[in-house]
C-alpha cells in the first residue's frame, strides 16, 4: 500500500509540497524555539552540577543580582551545626563598561580561595591556582577563544567606582595560568583569580559576593540552610534542591514562550494538513468508493489516507529539523566569536520534533481518513 | 414468463444447465423516503440465476434495476428481503464481513470504467488482488495473463489516458475477473463506448459466459440484451419479464 501513499503524494505535488512546507516550518519553529530552551537548560544544569551540592548563602533581599557580604559572616556560617566547612567567593564582571555579569550571561571575574578552587572543570592546558599566586588567572574556554588567550598571556580585567558625578575606572593585567576545556556553562565566561587579589584591585576588601557551605553527606541540606538562616543574619540560604528549583522557576517564561511557539507551529502545520487532505478525499471520493466495491477494508482506506498524512509530517519533520539545525549551527557560530552559543540541539529535542510532526499528521489526518471510510461505495461511485 | 414467483431452490430447472443456482433472489424490497413519501425502488423480486449464464436486465430509468445491481453486490442493504450467492445469504453478512464478500463473491465492470488514473493497466488489475492478499507474484503472473485474455497483452504498462474507451473497459473487465468472482456485475458497460468497441464488449462477455463465468449486465441498450440468453426486464421495482423461462 505504501507505493499507493507515495503516488498519491508524487501526483499532487504542488498542494504536497505546500503542506509539508506547512509543518516544515512549524517543526523549524519548535526546534529554533526548543534549542534556546535546551540550550539554557543545560546550561544551568551544568553550572549546578559543577557548582556542586553545597549550600549557597547570599545577601538578604537580593534578587538574582549580585550583593555583598562580609567575610565575617563564612566564619559564623562554618559554626553552624551540620556545616563541614564554608568558603566565599566574589563576583564582578570582568568589562563593568560592557554591562553583563550575573549567573547566566557576561564575562565574569570570580575571586575564589585557590584551595577551595572547583576542580569539576578539566583544565585542557596549564594549571588550577595554587596558594600564594599573586594575579594569576585560570580562564573558561570561551574568554580564551575571544581574547585569543594562551597560558603565559595577560588578560586585562577593568574595575569602574562611581565617585560623585564621574567614574573611575582602573585596569590591571593578569597573567593566564590555566585555561578550562568547554564545559557549556558559566565556567565558559570565567576568569578565577584568587580571592585575596579580586578583593584588593575591585577595592572590597573583606567582602564576598556568596558563600558556600559544605555539609556531610547524607545529611538534609534543607535542614542545615534552614539553620544557616536561623544563625546568621540578614542571609539568605538555599539547599542545592532549592537554588535548582528558584532557578528552574526563573525558567518558566522562557518555556513559556517556546511552548506558545510550539502550540502555534502545531496549530499552523495541523491546519495545513488537514486542510490538504480533506481536499484530497473529497477530489478522491469516488476512488475510495471504488476501492471500497474491489473489496478493500475500511482499516485499508484508513491506513491510506492516514499514511500520507503521516508522511508527510515525518517529511516535513525532517525538513524542519534540518533547516533548524543548519540555521542554530550556524547562529552559533556566529555567537561563538563573541564567546557563547545560544542554541543547544539535543537528541531529545530531534526526537520531541519529529514526533510532534509525525502526531500533526496523524492526529489531523485523522478526520479526513474517517471521512473517507464512512463514504458508501454506492454513491462514492456515483459521485462526480 | 415471469419466474419471480417459483420460488424453489434450484428447481426451477427452466434455464441452462440445470446445476445449482449460483445468485439467488428472494423477494427483494427497498424503499426510500422522498420526504414523507416512501418509494419502492424494488418491490418484491425474486429470481435465480445459474453459474455461466449472461444474463441482462433492463428498462426504463427508475425501474430499479441499478439498486438490483447494488444490493447484489452489497453496495447497499435492502429493506427486506434476501440475496444468496453460492448458497450463502450475504443480505444477512455484517458490515464488518462486506468487503470480504465484495472482493471474493463480486467483480464489477462501471459504465465509465473506473480506473485508478495514476496506475498502469497492470497495477489496475492487480489493485483488486491486493484487498485479496494475493501474493505479489502470483498478482503480476494474474494480471499479465488476464490482461492478454483481454487483449491488452502489449499495453500492460499503459496508463488509463494512454488507453482508448474501449480498452479501458477491458482494463475493468480483467481488473473485475482477477479474483475469479462468482459474479460478474456490469453497470452498463458499454454505456460510454461506440458501436465497434460495444460489439468487442460484447463478445468479449459472451466468451467468458461460455467459459462458465456468470455475468449479469444491466443495460439500456437493447442491442446488448438481444445479445445475451436471459433478459430481465424490470418495472416500477417489479420483473415485469423474464426470458428466462423461454
């Protein structure tokens, strides 16, 4: 039966090609859309992952952005019972003049104590800091493509106070010690240098930006960030399962408007689809009723007409994700001179693609393929 | 003589062959609501026909003999009534059982042919044996050697616009015998064909007659019923005669 599918495709290509240009496009949508998603996805999964399972402490009444905290508050923290250790680190960005910074996007500068330096991230050459480096720097992959970097090389990092109606900016030069291999999450926009040296040129000294604290395995980490809060004053405190949830809900919106994208891609293609094929079995009307008096079974006539709708989303899938990912490829290549991608396409997404064009098809081929086997042979033949 | 009423399997013993009746009609009835009005497009018919003969029916327009020809080839279910072929009553068969009946009981030859446009003469013909679950092979050696019965041996591979009137009937005529029907149905099948191609028809018909395949033709051309052994001629839903007893 599937030559009978492909000829009536093959026969009508005009109105076939439109359709599966309908659910193409529809598809390129969802993956465009759905890359983005997966992209920020995995980003933040990663970032969490190498971030570790420690409890992250920040300042009372910041919102996603970056505040302070003494560095007195680690040594209060650390007495907290169920706390195995605590360190700070300081964040800013590494061009003030730039804009950027913050958990997802800019270039950043992250002032780390060497020996609590995250090791997750492979190095693919040079070394992590070690105590006593003076304004030494270890670099993500993508600052070391977009300036060029190569261990020995010097990095210039900016510093900007406001001071009454003018700014003063500051620069300083750091020399790369090690540079970090690809890891597709805010390590990729870092420079760590150590804690001692950020605080003196950024001029906040005693001062962190977070503080994260270590805690026996197997013990309830809600618990012990609940009792960081209770302890410590004016912080903030979250468990890695809450940091992941705040995150993930920061999210929403974004999937939000791939979802909105996804449904008006679906509701474009199914329309196209359907549309075609109730003209195609009311142009065949009277071959159905022909088929039907040569003695062929309803569930024939329905697996014809559901066939081709069927292909024709798995074609038109397979368009979309092709297209979609040239497109994402080579937007992210574009976006990689400037140091990050945008678009992740995982297998996961492919396959979400190409089922949604294949149940398009099907769920709206559906209806035309009931019409056509409700037809009396009688006066399909009759029809003219 | 009006034989609707004997009744009597296979006794009737007034035709051919005498062997069992291959089509037989009891008391056949469909009506139809026009609005509030009901119309009775076959009103009580019965009859009995034998395995190879040609038989016609015919009359004027509305006389019901195309819903004769749809309730034996379970096109559309009378309103009371029976039609049994080869013994089996297929007035009672489920919706479900319908197709099966169609493809191994019934072969139909339409007035204006009814191929498949984008298929070849060959594919035309195999099309039915498919439904059957012929194997492929077996489909092709089929058609070929119907499509040479039919004399379109050289054309196998032509489409039905390449073909003329006269051979795209043909085309339908192998395409209708490929499952080697009890019955052969023609809804006037030289209705769209000129007077040359009709005698081709014709012939063609008869010699299948003669090699024991059953055909019933409903026509309105009277020079195709004289050319057949039986005629049935209908009136107002009823036999108004039937040659059969001659």
């Amino acid at each position: 039966m599937f030559d009978l599918i492909i000829r009536s495709m093959t026969q009508r290509k005009m109105r076939t090609g439109l359709t599966i240009f309908g659910i193409a496009l529809g598809i390129f949508a969802v993956v465009v859309m759905g890359g983005m998603s997966e992209h920020m996805t995995l980003f933040i999964d990663k970032s969490l992952k190498l971030v570790g399972s420690n409890i992250q402490v920040e300042p009372d009444g910041t919102f996603g952005g970056i505040g302070t905290l003494d560095e007195s508050k680690i040594r209060q923290v650390k007495r907290v019972p169920g706390v195995t250790d605590a360190y700070g680190i300081l964040i800013t960005s590494l061009d003030p003049e730039s804009g950027g910074g913050g958990f997802t996007g800019g270039d950043m500068v992250f002032g780390v104590d060497p020996e609590q330096q995250m090791k997750d991230a492979k190095l693919t050459s040079g070394r992590y800091l070690i105590p006593g480096d003076g304004y030494k720097a270890v670099v993500g992959s993508s600052i070391a493509r977009k300036f060029n970097l190569k261990v020995g090389d010097e990095l210039e990092m900016k510093s900007k106070r406001l001071q009454r109606t003018s700014s003063i900016t500051e620069t300083r030069n750091v020399s790369v010690v090690g540079i970090l291999e690809y890891t597709g999450s805010f390590f990729d926009t870092s420079v760590q240098i150590p804690l001692d040296r950020a605080q003196k040129f950024y001029k906040m000294e005693n001062t962190v930006s977070l503080i994260y604290a270590k805690y026996a395995p197997g013990s309830d980490s809600t618990e012990i960030a609940r009792r960081i809060e209770l302890s410590v004053e004016n912080v903030k405190s979250k468990s890695p399962e809450q940091n992941r949830k705040e995150i993930e809900g920061q999210l929403v919106i974004f999937s939000l408007i791939t979802i909105s994208a996804a449904v008006l891609a679906a509701i474009i293609g199914g329309l196209s689809v359907m549309n075609t094929m109730l003209m195609s079995v009311s142009e065949r009307t009277k071959e159905f009723g022909l088929l039907k008096a040569l003695g062929a079974e309803r569930k024939t006539i329905l697996f014809m007409t559901m066939g081709e709708a069927a292909l024709m989303g798995v074609i038109g899938g397979i368009t979309g994700i092709v297209a979609g990912g040239i497109l994402t490829h080579f937007l992210n290549k574009s976006f990689e001179a400037q140091g990050s991608a945008l678009f992740a396409i995982t297998p996961r997404l492919i396959l979400v693609g190409l089922l949604f064009a294949i149940s398009l098809g099907v769920i709206c081929g559906t209806y035309p393929a009931y019409r056509a086997t409700k037809m009396s042979p009688m006066e399909a033949l009759r029809y003219e | 003589m009006n034989n609707s009423n004997n009744g009597k399997n296979g006794t009737n013993g007034d035709h051919a062959t005498g062997s069992e009746p291959v089509l037989r009609i009891r008391d056949l009835r469909k009506t139809y609501m026009q609005g509030k009005i009901p119309v009775h497009a076959l009103d009580g018919v019965s009859f009995d026909v034998k395995k190879g003969e040609l038989l016609s029916i015919v009359g004027p327009s509305g006389s019901g003999k195309s819903t004769l020809l749809s309730m034996i080839g379970l096109l559309d279910r009378p309103t009371d009534g029976s039609v049994f072929i080869d013994g089996v009553e297929i007035t009672k068969a489920k919706e479900s059982e319908a197709p099966r009946i169609r493809r191994e009981k019934i072969g139909f030859v339409f007035q204006h042919f009814n191929l498949l446009s984008t298929l070849t003469a060959m594919e035309n013909v195999d099309i039915a044996m498919r439904f059957r679950g012929t194997s492929k092979n077996r489909r092709k050696e089929r058609a070929f050697e119907l499509l040479t019965m039919v004399g379109l041996g050289d054309r196998v591979k032509h489409k039905p616009s390449e073909l003329s009137g006269g051979q795209q009937q043909r085309v339908a005529i192998a395409r209708a015998l490929s499952n080697e029907p009890a019955i052969l149905l023609a809804d006037e099948p030289t209705g769209a064909v000129d007077t040359k191609t009709r005698e081709v028809i014709v012939e063609l018909l008869k010699g299948l007659s003669e090699k024991g395949q059953t055909i019933i033709i409903v026509t309105h051309d009277m020079e195709v019923a004289r050319e057949t052994e039986r005629i049935i001629t209908m009136r107002d839903g009823k036999i108004a005669t039937d040659t059969g007893g001659r």
